[in-house]
C-alpha cells in the first residue's frame, strides 16, 4: 500500500453548528524530512473541543488554523524515518 498524506482542509471559518462544507479532504505527497525532523505514520488522531476554539479567528492558546489550512491535532504516531538524532 503506497503511503498517502491525508488531510482536512478548512476552507472557511464555521458559523453555527459545523458543515460538512466547512471542510475539505484532499491528499497530499508525503513529505521528506528534513534534518532534525521524523516522519511519522498516525495511527489516532484526538478530536475534541479544542478543534472548535481553533476554527476561530481568536488566538487561544495556539494560533488560529487559517482558512485553507491544515486542521491541526494531537495524535498517537509511529516513527517510519527519522533524521534526528535522537
């Protein structure tokens, strides 16, 4: 199975309730990384209440996800490359 960078993409900030239209899944190469960096393969993704806050155009205790970004969030990962030391 070829690896595939999945991705929600928000494509504009939510007004009420959440909209399918609100977001957008694409795919994207997989990344190589750099030095000092791994590439990981997620293997859970946390979706809680902190997604909604980051929607928003107001600063929490993270940036804002733009609109036409990359949804963020914390997961449990493997490690497949490393290029870091450690």
């Amino acid at each position: 199975m070829a690896a595939v960078n999945r991705q929600i993409v928000l494509l504009r900030r939510p007004k009420g309730p959440l909209r399918e239209e609100d977001f957008e899944r694409r795919e994207a190469p997989v990344p190589e990384p750099g030095p000092g960096e791994a590439l990981t393969r997620t293997l859970y993704v946390s979706i809680d209440a902190a997604n909604r806050a980051w929607m928003s155009p107001v600063k929490t205790y993270v940036d804002p996800v733009p609109v036409g970004g990359v949804m963020d969030g914390f997961t449990l990962a493997e490690v497949v490359q490393s290029n870091a030391p450690g």
